[in-house]
C-alpha cells in the first residue's frame, strides 16, 4: 500500500462502507485504467456530485414551500416509519389536512399497512 493511496483514503467520504484497505485496494486499481476509464470515471463522478447538489436545493426549496405547515410536518413526521422527507411528500400530495388524519389513516396515504 503506497502513501498516496493511504492519503487518498483517508480523504473519503465517511458514509462510504468500504473500509481504508478496500479503498487503497481500488486507489491501486486506479493506477492500471486507461486515460479513458479515467476520464469516463471523472465524469460519473462529477455527474454525481451535481446531482447531490441539485437533490439539496430541491430539499431546501420543498422545505420553503411548507415552511408555513410546519407543524403538521413535524406531527406527521411523529408516526412510526415516517420521517421529515416522507411527512413533507405526504403533505405536498394531499394537502396540510393530512395531519388531521388518526395514526391508522395515515398509513393509507403513504399505501403502508400498520401491524396488528
């Protein structure tokens, strides 16, 4: 394992699940590609980071656009399995009225089923 690999992997992105050795194994892959593969593998790359870019502006956007319902985003965000993203989706499809529904409707706008 070279240093620059073992640099390089330790720049990576902490939700990666590869761990430092499987990354230095592919960093050492990397050395073999052809300009091409490279260059191809630069633009995946980039494409990704625009679209991580993009997905957070529209999550900044959306969360604007509810920003006056955020109560019942935060009531609905309270059932079991639902989150901020899933309560402000609901909201955006049926309308701030969704956090007027019981525990055991809600499941039926999202097309869940509640056990028991």
């Amino acid at each position: 394992m070279k240093p620059t690999q073992r640099a390089l992997a330790a720049l990576a992105d902490q939700r990666l699940r590869a761990t430092p050795a499987q990354l230095c194994d592919a960093l050492g892959a990397c050395a073999e590609l052809s300009p091409v593969y490279r260059r191809l593998l630069k633009m995946a790359l980039e494409e990704l980071r625009l679209i991580d870019e993009q997905i957070g502006e529209l999550d900044k956007e959306m969360a604007s656009l509810l920003s006056q319902h955020q109560d019942a985003v935060e009531r609905l965000a309270e059932v079991p399995g639902l989150g901020v993203d899933s309560a402000q989706q609901i909201i955006a499809e049926v309308g701030p009225t969704s956090a007027t529904f019981s525990l055991r409707e809600v499941p039926l706008l999202v097309g869940r089923c509640l056990p028991g």
